[in-house]
C-alpha cells in the first residue's frame, strides 16, 4: 500500500472521521495542515480546484470526499473490515447520520459560538453556498437546528439502548464513524457538549470510538506533498468502468462538482466511470499528471 497523505485540519468533523478510521485499523499515514478558508494555494493545485477537506493523497492519485476515501482505505487495508456489519446496511447507516445530523449539529456550534469564528470564516462558507454572511441570521439558527439534531440523539440513545457497544453490534464499523464525527464537533464546546448529557449510552459510546485513536500519525509538509505527485505516476487503472454518466463517455473532457455547493468543477479527462466512482485525469504545473477521484453519490458530472 502506497503512502497514505492525508490533507486536513485539525477541527474539522469529517477530518476525525477520517483520523478515527485511520485508529481503527492501526495504519500509518502522513498530515498535511491545510488552510480552513480560502485561498488554498497549496491544495488546489493537487485537487484541480475542488476545496473541501479533507482528501486523501496516494502518490499522484487524490481521493476526494470522506465516502470514497473511507472505500478507497478498505480496498487497500481490508482487515479489520470497516464494516461491522454488511456493506450496505453500514453504508445506509453512514448516509443517515450525515444527512441527517451533520448540518444540525455544525450549524448549532457555528450558530452558538458565532462570535468566536472570525468574519472571514463566516465570509467563506457563506460562499460556498453562493450567499453572503450574516451573523445574526447565523446566530438565530442555533435553536432551530438544535431542536433538528434532537430526534437523532434520540435515536441513537435507543440504538444502543439493548447494551450492543456500538450502533450494529460488537465492533465498530463505517457508521459508527459518520455518526461519531457530527458529535464529536459538539463536543468541542461546553455549551454545545451540555446537549449529550441526558444520554448516558450515547455518551459511552462516544468515548468508545474517541479511545480508538488516530493511528500512527507524523506530519509532511504541503510542499513534499506536492513534490510527491510530482514525482509518481497515478496508478493503472484496472476496470475503468463505462456508460454510467449521461451524455459522457471514458476519454471525454468533463467537469466533476458537488452537486450542494457552489460549483467548483474540476475539470479533466474521464478515467473511471463506475457505479460508485468517478474519477479524471489532469494536469497542472506544481504537481505533474495527476488523477481526482469522487464518490458517485453528491456529485454531479457533465461534458464540456
């Protein structure tokens, strides 16, 4: 298994989904810091454009979004399986708990501790959205989204309500970790934290996963990350797939763009066309040829 780079930081959510399953199957991986907010001189160049955090870096490949670097770390370490129970009902479960929770509960941290975020974090992801900031509208929106989140605490207290350690039994798997990120950014604050209180197995189930660990853990610099793709080759690509995007086919220069934000496309050559996997081939000048891969789901692709 080649290198595992990871570009991150340190509070965000779906970065310690990440760092977590890292833990839980005891790997090796390297750190790149990367900024919180625009601009990111030094990760664009690698990702063809696409902002989010965190991606995963092999060599000249770059997995992004946490569902396909969560897939794309069980090809290549497949023991202790990453899910605990079928691939599907794990998955399923993963893709309840951030849809469903992952908003509520940053938007009632971001809301209730508005004024600790500088304005220029407030101005970046109201970007992203195509809108602009607004701090009271921002605050307002704590108790409604608390009041969202609730349900889901709920329901995760009566999961575990039968003593199973975690959400589909004996050991921890994939949706253990799409559950836990969500919370554990709640528990970054007291005030935020306060709102676990009243549920005492939900609780000890957090602490469980929070008891995993990172790994094995050493830091790289943004610019050995790029000299790395620089110097590699993206690896051979076995099953390209095929005839799964509408009005594209393999070797047509398309555009890959996450389908809730503003559009940020990355633009290349279509590589991989599977059911769950899209990626394309590109290049820029700090990094060399270089392929981009997305998970199907959230993502939208068209020709250009």
């Amino acid at each position: 298994m080649g290198e595992l780079i990871l570009h991150h930081y340190e509070g965000s959510p779906y970065c310690e989904k990440i760092r977590v399953l890292f833990g839980l199957k005891d790997l090796a991986w390297r750190g790149v810091d990367i900024p919180t907010i625009m601009p990111k001189p030094d990760y664009l160049p690698l990702t063809g454009g696409y902002r989010r955090t965190p991606s995963l870096q092999v060599g000249a490949d770059v997995y992004c979004d946490t569902r396909l670097i969560a897939a794309e770390i069980e090809r290549r370490r497949p023991e202790p399986s990453l899910y605990a129970d079928s691939e599907g009902l794990d998955t399923a479960l993963s893709q309840w708990g951030e849809a469903g929770m992952f908003y509520p509960a940053a938007l009632f941290y971001i809301g209730l501790y508005a004024d600790k975020f500088p304005m220029e974090f407030h101005r970046d992801r109201a970007a992203m959205r195509g809108g602009r900031a607004d701090l009271e509208r921002t605050k307002a929106q704590a108790a409604p989204r608390l009041a969202q989140l609730r349900p889901h605490l709920a329901w995760l207290e009566d999961m575990l309500g039968d003593g199973r350690p975690y959400l589909l039994g004996e050991r921890p798997g994939l949706g253990d970790l799409a559950c836990y990120h969500p919370l554990w950014f709640l528990g970054r604050g007291s005030k935020t934290a306060a709102e676990l209180d009243p549920y005492t197995r939900l609780r000890a189930w957090l602490e469980r996963l929070a008891a995993i660990g990172h790994g094995k853990h050493s830091e790289m610099t943004a610019a050995d990350a790029l000299d790395r793709a620089r110097d590699s080759e993206p690896e051979a690509i076995s099953d390209p797939g095929g005839g799964f995007t509408p009005g594209a086919a393999l070797g047509d220069r398309v555009a890959v763009g996450c389908e809730d934000r503003v559009p940020e496309p990355v633009v290349g050559e279509l590589v991989i066309d599977r059911l769950n996997e899209i990626a394309v081939r590109r290049s820029d000048p700090r990094v060399g040829e270089v392929v981009v891969h997305f998970p199907r789901l959230g993502y939208v692709v068209s020709a250009v």
